[in-house]
C-alpha cells in the first residue's frame, strides 16, 4: 500500500473548477463572472497595446539573452515597482524598504507571510472576512504556531464596510507582532475600500500595538484608474515613519501579464540597516524555493515603467479598463433597478474594482448556472469583466428570473 494512501483530498478549487466547467458549456449566451482576469468588450482576453510595444523592443533586442536573475529579481522591474507603490516625494524613506522580485502576487504574499512567521513570529495573522481565498490558505501552510484568525470587514445587512468591528477587534484582540493582512485597494471580494481617515486610524492602531501590516496590491490602477491615488494609503503609512509594514504587488491584473507571474515584496524598515540584514533573509529564502524569479515578464514591466511614451499609454491602459468596469457596473445597477428586482444593488455602483460581492444565495448560484449558464462563485461575488454590452442585460434578466423564482423558498 502506498504511503500516500489516505492523504485526505482536498477539496477542488472553486473558481478553477467553474473555469473549467465554463469552458466546457456549449452554450451560446453563456456568461462567466467568476475569475479574476479582465476581459474586453468581447468577453475576450485583452493583450494592453503598452504591453504590445513593450514586447516588440524586447523580442528586437539582440542582446537579451536566457540567463537567470540575480536573486533579488530584474534591478529594472524592482526599482520601477517600489517607485509605483512608494512614489518618489520621500526619498530618504526609499532605504529603508527591502524589495525583491517574486513569482507573481501569490508568491509575494507566501514569501511575505513566511519571512514574518519565521522572525516576528506572530501569535495570530489577521485577514478580513471575507478575503481573496489563499490569504488563510497561505499562512495555514506556514508554522502551525500562527493561528489565522478573521476580523470583520463586511457589514451584509447594509453592504457597508464593518469598520467598527475591524477597528475593535484589531484594538482588543490583537497582540504585538500579530501580523493584520490589508487590501490595498480594490478589495476582493466585496470592492469595498477604506476611506483616508479610516486607513489613518488602521495605521494609529497599528503604531500603537506593535501589530504588522501586510498589505496586498494586486489592482492599483483598477479602483479609480489613477495609480499614485490607489497607492495613497501606502505612501501615508511610509511618511508616518513608525511603522514597519510589507506590500505584496501584483501586475498581473494592471499589465495583463497573468500567466507571467511578475510580482514584488517590499519591505519597509525602521533603518537602513534592518532593511540590510531583511533583503539578506528574502534572498536565502527565495533561493531554497525558486533560486530566482522569472524574466520575461519582468523585462516587459520594467520597459513600461522605464520608458516615457510607453509609460503614457499604460496609463491609458489603466483609465480604459477602470472606465470599462465602472461603466457594466452602472448598467448592470440600471438594468437591475428596470427590472425592480428584489434586493439592494446600489452597492454595485460605489464599490471599486473588479468584484462586488452581492445577496446571491448559494442555491440562486447554482440555478443561474444550471439554467442560465451564468457562472459565478458560490458566495455571491461576481466579477464585473464579464459584463459586457451584449450580455449585461442577458444577465439582468437571468439575476431577475432567478431571485423571484425562489422568493418563496
């Protein structure tokens, strides 16, 4: 008998699994708003024209050869990355942030969350309830001394951000060197985000208990299409010089570059030497897993980043993708509202992002799958990408049918 013979299985990823149930449905008006991947007009995957020119002077470069990284990544990619994050006002704060390359805004996370639980040692990790699925998942596969543990962050009777439960239970709950995981902007699931003043008190809290954000930026440029406003909350913590925190970034949502895996994790130290002795323990860590990240991605983040008139169009990259969600966002809300269709929806046209996290019960979820051949994650959240002109009111008409058919039950 195999030594592997009663691992338990466990249980199959949701949104892959509905991906690949997609993909197999023959149906002509099938609608997908479960993943995360942002899809054009078409319902189609969009390659960026910034991300085209890019391509072009790398694959006419002739000096680019097949060699690895060094281990802290493509020096282009990681300054270009801490500069979008930290900005350029508060120089001196730059050397005291520990930046290295990572396997896409997963691996910067894992290798955030595994640095943390090796020298803080946090008693718990603190993630908002709800969260993007493999932030539990990632510290569970950590040391076992760290308990994950949830903080409220979604208010469901009102679709409103749960600040007084965070703030009591981050203040009450939480010990010294406990480690509060953070959504940037744009959270996922629920495209709620905390106001200036809310993210200044977090910040207070944080200062105050010794306790150590870890803030995941997987979608800045996509809550309001203006990168140094998405990033703002960032910069506040830095400029306020007594807390240290990490930043896990993402760029496979604002490049497009999804199957590239290009992501970076900085850092921020209270002195130039921690900051030292922290990029000396990334690096031994990363190379007992991956040696080194990959390049290509990296090469094509870095000329956007580097270079001025390619810079300007990603910019126009991120207005036209920012602008396309808000935009399936309200129809969606109108088309809603026509339809009198039983529920609240205006939450649909605050939230930010890709997702909102609406009162779809996990039975509706199935019908509207079943019979309508719309796909969307069993806990309600829908991604507004898949909306498009051609079959935002299909959908409309689909939530509707579905929500008064089961009114009774």
């Amino acid at each position: 008998m195999s030594r592997f013979q009663n691992i338990i299985d466990p249980p199959p990823d949701a949104a892959f699994s509905l991906v690949e149930a997609y993909a197999r449905d023959t149906f002509p008006q099938k609608v997908d708003l479960c993943p995360g991947f942002y899809r054009d007009e078409n319902a189609q995957p969009w390659i960026l024209p910034s991300v085209t020119q890019a391509k072009k002077l790398l694959h006419d470069d002739p000096t680019i050869d097949h060699e690895h990284l060094p281990l802290s990544g493509h020096p282009g990619l990681v300054s270009g990355a801490r500069r979008l994050v930290f900005g350029t006002e508060n120089i001196d704060a730059l050397d005291r942030i520990a930046s290295i390359q990572t396997i896409g805004g997963t691996g910067a996370n894992h290798l955030g969350a595994l640095f943390l639980s090796k020298t803080l040692r946090p008693a718990n990790a603190w993630i908002p309830d709800p969260s993007w699925i493999a932030h539990p998942q990632i510290w569970e596969q950590l040391d076992s001394s760290t308990s994950v543990c949830f903080y409220p962050y979604f208010n469901k009777k009102d679709y409103l951000l749960d600040f007084g439960g965070m703030v009591y239970t981050l203040r009450n709950e939480a010990s010294e060197n406990d480690v509060v995981v953070l959504h940037g902007c744009a959270h996922n699931p629920t495209g709620i985000d905390m106001t200036e003043q809310q993210w200044k008190e977090v910040a207070a809290i944080c200062a105050e208990k010794r306790i150590f954000p870890l803030i995941d930026l997987a979608y800045q440029g996509f809550a309001t299409g203006d990168l140094d406003n998405d990033a703002s909350p960032i910069r506040m913590l830095l400029k306020r010089g007594d807390v240290e925190f990490a930043v896990a970034q993402s760029f496979s949502k604002n490049f497009g570059l999804y199957g590239e895996r290009v992501g970076a994790l900085h850092l921020v130290t209270l002195s130039g030497q921690a900051k030292t002795k922290v990029i000396g323990q990334l690096e031994r860590l990363q190379r007992s897993e991956i040696t080194t990240a990959p390049s290509y991605g990296a090469r094509i983040v870095s000329i956007v980043l580097q270079d001025e008139a390619i810079g300007r169009q990603w910019q126009q990259d991120l207005l036209h993708m920012s602008g396309r969600m808000q935009a399936m966002r309200e129809s969606l809300y109108e088309l809603l509202t026509e339809l009198k269709t039983p529920g609240s929806w205006e939450h649909l046209v605050s939230e930010k992002g890709k997702f909102s996290l609406t009162s779809i019960s996990r039975q509706q979820v199935n019908i509207l799958r079943e019979k309508y051949h719309v796909y969307m994650l069993p806990s309600g959240r829908i991604s507004v990408t898949g909306l498009t002109e051609f079959n935002v009111k299909y959908v409309a008409e689909s939530f509707n049918s579905v929500i008064r058919e089961t009114a009774s039950f």
